[in-house]
C-alpha cells in the first residue's frame, strides 16, 4: 500500500518539465523528506540499538545518513529504511524524465520496461556476491509496486491513456488478477505460503476501494498529514516500550494489561508525531517551497 499510495500521490506534486520544474520537484522533495529522516536518525539508535547493547558504530551512523547502510552491510538506525531507498530512487528518476520534458509523454511505460531490463541485467551480471546486488533488486522490485500506482493515477486524473499504457494496464491486470491469484492457489493447495502471492493484489483492491468510496474525514486527513512522522517514530516508541515490557523487571509497563500498553504506545507516537510534524516537517516544507 505505502509504493501504490506513493506512485498515485507524488506525480500530482509536479509542475511543469525542464531544468526549472526538476530543481523545484527535487528541492521540495528534499526538505520533505531528509530533515525529519535525519532527526529519527539518532533515536532509532538509541532504541533500537543501543537500549538493546546491539553494535552500532561511526561508520553505520554514516551510511544511514546518506541512506545506503545495506550497500556496505551495515545495519538500518530503523529497520524501515529500506523502503526509503525506493523512495527516493522514484524521486530521481522523476526529476530526470523532468529534466529531459519526458515526464508527461507514456513514461511509466518507459519506467517499467526500464526496471524490467535493469533487473535482467542485474541477474545475467555475475554480481549476485556483492552487497549491493539484493539492494538493488529489491528496489527495482518495489518500483514495480511504485509504477503500478503512478499508473493508476495517470488512468484516474487524465481520463485517457496512450496504446503503450493500456497494453501495460492490461499486463498488470493479468499478472496481478490471473496470474498470481492462480500461483496462490497452487501454493495454498500444497499447504506453501500463498498469501505472499496475493499481497499487490490486494493491495490495489484496498486503494480502488477507498478512492471509490471518497471517504473524508477530519481524522483521517490529520492522520495523512502527520504520517511521515508516525511512519518514523513508530518504531522508536514501539522499541522502547518494548523494553520496557520484555526486559525492566520493575517497569509499571509489566502490570499494565497487553491493550492499555499498546494504546499507550499508539496515543504516544501520535502526540510524538504531531510535534516532529509542527516543529519540524511543517518548517522544512516552507522553507523547501521559498
């Protein structure tokens, strides 16, 4: 859901194509994103790391900020991380159709080929040894993911699609609706995992079905604003109550029931978040938009 959501929603933030609208894309998306990763940085060390006496040195610290820790085999700060990479690698490749004023013509079309050839080639090169080799496949497996929701967003915004985009939706919806649902039912048949098989699927019945429905809601639309921060500090909170269940002997979490704790973990990352938002999110955005 979070690549489907991100392919659909990042493209309306687009203006324009050139030089002029690459550099703004990439500013805004900058000041969106790295400010309050950074900030998370040294918490999810502290909770998730070191409150643990699990390693976690200079160079780590590095990596993680320059978002590329698993390239060198080196741990996440936060274990979500991973899921920035492609993030940030749809982000790019954004801003270079932009750059090129390719970015309105059929270039998710394009895109997925792209990540098509470069997986292909990734596995013909020999280079399945090296760190960054599952790095990359994993990304461009995830892009997938992305592409399917930017194409979805093209489909529900503009109203048409060129032949390339419909011969591509008409791809995905075999793939994704024939395909793998038949693959899930082999497994399930031989008792194998088979829910794996279905989880894009799914997940694009749950986006259509809540664009469908249309729902607004004041809490729904404060949670959206906030959910950088919540997706950040989740763990942190998490970790950290978790400790204090699983490892204080004295902690007043361990004659708390299971629900109050977790409730409390919920009430606490949304307090936590809405001030990371205000005082930092919010600011960074502005200043990323001046």
């Amino acid at each position: 859901m979070f690549f489907l959501v991100s392919g659909f929603v990042i493209p309306f933030s687009v203006r324009g194509e050139g030089l002029a609208a690459c550099r703004t894309f990439l500013i805004r998306r900058f000041f969106r994103l790295m400010p309050m990763f950074w900030f998370s940085i040294p918490l999810g060390v502290v909770t998730t790391h070191w409150m643990w006496h699990k390693d976690f040195g200079w160079d780590a610290l590095l990596a993680n900020v320059l978002l590329l820790p698993n390239l060198f085999d080196l741990p996440f700060a936060e274990g979500l991380y991973w899921s920035l990479q492609a993030e940030v690698t749809f982000y790019l490749l954004i801003a270079a159709l932009l750059l090129v004023q390719g970015f309105a013509r059929s270039s998710v079309v394009l895109s997925y080929l792209g990540v098509i050839a470069a997986g292909k080639l990734l596995e013909k090169s020999g280079l399945q040894a090296y760190h960054f080799y599952p790095v990359a496949m994993l990304v461009l497996e995830m892009l997938k993911i992305i592409f399917i929701g930017w194409l979805l967003q093209r489909l529900f915004s503009e109203r048409r699609l060129g032949k390339m985009d419909w011969l591509l939706l008409g791809y995905l919806l075999f793939q994704y609706f024939v395909k793998r649902p038949m693959n899930a039912w082999h497994f399930y048949q031989h008792g194998e995992r088979w829910l794996d098989h279905l989880s894009v699927t799914l997940a694009i019945v749950v986006l259509l079905l809540f664009r469908g429905l249309n729902i607004r809601h004041a809490l729904l639309a404060y949670l959206g604003k906030i959910s950088y921060s919540l997706y950040l500090l989740h763990p942190v909170i998490m970790y950290s109550a978790l400790y204090h269940v699983a490892v204080t002997p004295d902690s007043f979490l361990r004659q708390w029931p299971l629900l109050w704790v977790l409730a409390g973990v919920l009430l606490l990352t949304v307090a936590a978040s809405h001030l990371t938002w205000r005082f930092i999110e919010w600011p960074a955005q502005q200043w990323g938009k001046g």
